[in-house]
C-alpha cells in the first residue's frame, strides 16, 4: 500500500467508524438475539438492511455484534502478543548472551510449527471461551515483535549517544527508559498494527472451522461458518462479513504502512 | 558444503524432538482425551477402564512417549486411535492430494509474482504500480475461505460450471475430471499465495534500482526494458529462490483451511479430523512430518542461496 496521507486518514477514518459502532451497539435498535420464524431467510429490505438469518435475525444486527467480537479477540489479542513480544525483545536485547540464546532458541522453536497448525492443536486442547481464543492467538503471535524488538535494541546499543550514557555512569533502568524505548515504539507501533490483522484473519479461520467463537456468541468468522450453509441461497450473508474483514484488515495495514512512513522514513 | 549440511541436519534432530516433547505433554495435559470422545456417559467406570487400557493410555505420560518415539525411529507413525489404521499408510494416501493441490497453486503464484512484481518496480510509483499494489493489498486482507465461498457461489451454484466438493467424481478416475474439481481451491491457493510473493519481489526489485550497477547501465544508455531484462530480474531472482526453500512446509499444511472448504481428500482436512478427535498419534504424526519440513526447508533455502549466488561462501561461522 502506497503510504499517502489520505490513505492513512481514510483507515483511520473506517476504523473508528467500526470502534464507534462496536462501542455504541447497545444504544441502538439493534436486537441480534430475537428469533422471529415468521420473519425466516428475508432479502436485505428497508425493514432489515442486510435481510434476516434462517431463524429471522437482523442480519445487520448479527454483523455489528459479531463485529464487537472479532475487533476486541483482535484488540485484545494484539495487547497480549505486543506485552509479551517487548518484554522477551527486551530481555533478549539487554539480557546476558544465555538469556539472549535461550529466548531465541524459544522463538525459533514457536516459529517451527507451521502457525495455523499449531494454533489449532491450541484450540482443540483448550475448548476455547473468547478469552481462551485471545490468550491462544495472542500467545503464539509475539515472535516477530521479540525478534524486531530484540533486532532494534541491538541496533541502538551500537549507536554512540547510548555509549556515552554508560560511560558517563547512567544507571541501567535510567538507560533503557531514555534510550532504548523511545528506540523500539516505532518499530512496536508497526508490528501492532500487523498483529491485530493477524489476530482478526485467525480468529475469523479459526471460527470458521468450529474452533474459535462458538454460537450463540458469534463474530464475523462464525457468520461466515453460518453463512456456509445457506450460501445457494442467501450469497449476501456470507459476502457482507468478509467485506467487513477486508475493510479493517486493509485499514489496519494502511495504518501500519503510514506510521512506517512517518517514523522510519522508508520509501512506500 | 557437506559438512555444513550435516551440521545442520544434527541440529534438526535435537529441535524436533523438543517439539514432539512439548506437543506430547501439551496432549496430556488437556482436561479429556481420546477416550472421552469414544466412551458415553452410560458405560460403567469399569468398562472406560479397560478402553484406557486397550490403547495404552493408562500408562505413564513418558512411557507413551518413549514407545511412540522408538516406534517413529523405525519410521513407522502409529495407528489413528479412531480409525486404527497406519497413519503412515493414511498420509502416503492423502499427501500426494494435498501436493498435486499446492504445488502447482504455488509455481503459478510464484511466476505470477515475479511477473507483477518486476512490472510494479519497472513503474514504481506509477498508475500501474499503485493497481498492482492495491490488489495485493486486498489480497492480504482477503480470508481465503471467504474468497472460496464467493467462487463456490459464482462458479458453483450460479454458473454451474465446476463440482465444488472432493476430488473425483464417484466412479470417475479420469483426469479431466480430476482437473475441473482442482480448479477452485487451486484458485483460490493461488489468490492466497501470490500477494506476499509480489510484495516481496517488488520491494527487493526497488532495492535493487538504488544498486550501482544501475547506475552505471542507465549512464551507458540502457534502456528499462533491457535493464530489467538482463539485470534486475536476475538479481531479483536470487533471493526468490530461498522463498522456495521457506515454502516447502506448505506442501503439507498450505492448505488445510482451502481443503476444509472443498472437501478435499488431503492431509489438511486429515489433520483437522484427527485434531477434533483429540486422535494423538495423527496429531504428533502431522506436526512432525511439518516441522521436519519446516527445518528441512530453512536448510534448503540457505543451500540454495549458496548454489545461485558465488559471494556467499559458507564458512565455519556461518551456522
């Protein structure tokens, strides 16, 4: 994606569109639970926007709630695997050489099962609620952000005005605090941006294999897994979801591609 | 070289074994187990009992593992707890599905990518770049079985054009038949497969613009076409090839989501299967036949980068 400005603005803009919605979903008439049989499998009209599910559910209704489910496993999923990413690139980065080794060691090793694969056994084990899919997707997706993390504090260590600090006597949590964070936010900020898309597609796959957000909660890859089942007749139910995961995958990764832009200057 | 490969593969070892450990635990650990999913509330404890038993699994934790690991020395996997067949007979039965479904997804989104990719760096910054970009993009954002389940509708229901479940047709072996049940998840591979590869091809091309070399060609007259031609795309080339090496693991696992969709007989819906069931064996079996690969494909691809490219020798250090 071409980093311009209005790109950014654009994603920034769909975004909070979507937090907004999410956020004030109760607020508005919008009922995803009534089960109306006399209303079954309608095409989206001025009554239902999007049309109603084969027990008579908005539709519109289920894509707003099911949106709340998908953003926040994203979201929160995103903190989880940033938290713990940093804090390994930074005992990784700062740590004695056998620290150092025995993280990346661990890296490596999460890194030699094929994701999904391994994000799979992690589901079927532990028969997930939505908190167990955040700890899941979010436990196995910080490797790239400890091995950047870790990359870029090895960079700064290097730089002259770090070395200056030590010989001049900072003390180490001084050291970090006003060296090597303000180092690592851009590059923590980017790989963020491509967690929470990661975390979303996974959920989104995971729930539409059966093993992530289970009815009668659901999100946008649980409406795709139902959507399955009427697609011959009923397309839209499973078009309106995926439009909705496109628009802020792209948005996120706009987002991302934007502060790479600002912060590291790079060429689009 | 030999020596270091050897090295290398003697690193796998000690690697896959840990991996096995952890996922065997990891097995244990889990609050029910196979037998949970075979035996019903109304058999007496006595009965769960003796099926615990039958299959081994009153044993301790690691005498299981020491019994699975000294029979995978000997190359043979297990049996599927459910289906008490060989898994090794099983994956030699469903791998090469999955592979004539991968491989050619794979080598098609691979050249397609070389392709735009050069074509995007040749315009950088241009209309056709920013097309080029923009489709990849929405490509990465694109959940694979949504783009399925819109060609499943289009082709399958609306048009009518191409079966949209299994392999074969019952009773038709032929090839052409094989060929139209391929079409969509291979299409649907390929959409999932190529928008990295471009970008990756594209943003090494642009690195390769800012090299001397380019400099020097362009101050002598040359013009994109021949620059490209005879320059970039070959030194584009170098590091796409260990993108091979990387890819490999996907001949396996590349598809597990895609076949699901289609119901295609490979190891993708067999893993998933045995996964659902809490089936161990067929779940160690998977994970270790792709963390071999995933190894195996890091050791080629950086045998690889030697072979295309003279300046990297690999010296003592280089491990």
């Amino acid at each position: 994606m071409t980093a311009r400005p209005n790109h950014a603005r654009g994603a920034i803009g769909v975004l909070v569109f979507l937090a907004l919605v999410s956020l004030a979903a109760p607020l508005l008439p919008l009922d995803p639970t009534t089960i109306d049989l006399t209303r079954r499998s309608q095409a989206p009209g001025p009554a239902h926007w999007f049309g109603t599910d084969d027990l008579g559910r908005d539709y519109l209704a289920r894509v707003v709630y099911g949106g709340r489910v998908s953003l926040l496993v994203g979201a929160l999923a995103m903190v989880t695997a940033t938290t713990i990413g940093t804090l390994i690139g930074l005992l990784a980065g700062l740590g004695r050489p056998w620290v150092d080794n025995l993280l990346m060691r661990l890296v490596d090793f999460l890194s030699s099962i094929p994701w999904l694969v391994l994000v799979i056994v992690a589901s079927v084990l532990l028969r997930p609620g939505l908190i167990m899919i955040v700890a899941i997707i979010g436990g196995f997706s910080w490797m790239t952000t400890a091995r950047l993390v870790r990359a870029e504090i090895l960079s700064v260590k290097q730089r002259a005005y770090v070395g200056y600090a030590v010989h001049i006597g900072q003390p180490l949590p001084i050291l970090v605090a006003r060296h090597i964070v303000p180092a690592i936010v851009p590059v923590v900020l980017i790989t963020a941006t491509a967690t929470v898309s990661a975390a979303m597609l996974t959920e989104a796959s995971l729930s539409f294999l059966g093993l992530g957000v289970q009815a009668p909660q659901t999100s946008w890859g649980q409406l795709l897994q139902t959507a399955q089942g009427s697609l011959q007749r009923q397309p839209y139910l499973a078009l309106i979801p995926g439009l909705a995961i496109i628009a802020t995958v792209m948005s996120c990764n706009a987002l991302g591609n934007s502060l790479r832009h600002t912060f590291l200057r790079e060429a689009p | 070289m030999l020596v270091y490969v050897a090295r290398r593969l003697a690193q796998v070892v000690p690697l896959l074994a840990v991996v096995t450990l952890a996922v065997f635990f990891a097995l244990r650990l889990a609050p029910y187990d196979f037998v949970d999913s075979i035996t019903t509330p109304n058999m007496t404890a006595e009965h769960v009992a003796i099926v615990r038993s039958r299959y081994g699994l009153d044993d301790p934790a690691w005498l299981q593992y020491l019994r699975w690991l000294g029979r995978v020395v000997q190359g043979d996997l297990g049996y599927s707890l459910a289906s008490q067949h060989s898994i090794a007979a099983d994956l030699a039965q469903r791998l090469p599905n999955t592979i004539v479904l991968v491989l050619p997804a794979y080598l098609t989104a691979l050249i397609l990518a070389i392709a735009l990719g050069l074509v995007a760096a040749a315009r950088h910054g241009r209309p056709l770049d920013r097309l080029i970009d923009t489709i990849g993009a929405v490509g990465i954002a694109m959940p694979p079985f949504w783009f399925a389940l819109l060609l499943i509708y289009l082709f399958g229901y609306f048009l009518g054009l191409f079966p949209i479940i299994g392999m074969h047709t019952v009773g038709d072996r032929g090839l052409p038949d094989l060929l139209r049940h391929l079409f969509l998840p291979y299409l649907v591979l390929v959409v999932a497969f190529f928008p990295d590869l471009t970008r990756y091809v594209r943003s090494s091309a642009i690195s390769q613009l800012d090299e001397d070399y380019v400099t020097v060609q362009r101050a002598f007259g040359a013009s994109d076409a021949q620059l490209f031609r005879r320059h970039v795309s070959r030194n584009v080339l170098l590091p796409v090839v260990t993108q091979i090496g990387l890819a490999l693991p996907m001949l396996v696992t590349g598809a597990v989501i895609t076949e699901t969709v289609f119901s295609w007989p490979g190891v993708g819906t067999y893993f998933l299967q045995g996964a659902r069931a809490l089936d161990y064996p067929v779940i160690l079996a998977v994970l270790l036949l792709s963390a071999t690969l995933v190894m195996v494909g890091n050791l080629l691809a950086d045998v690889l980068y030697v072979v295309v490219d003279p300046r990297v020798r690999l010296g003592k250090t280089a491990t």
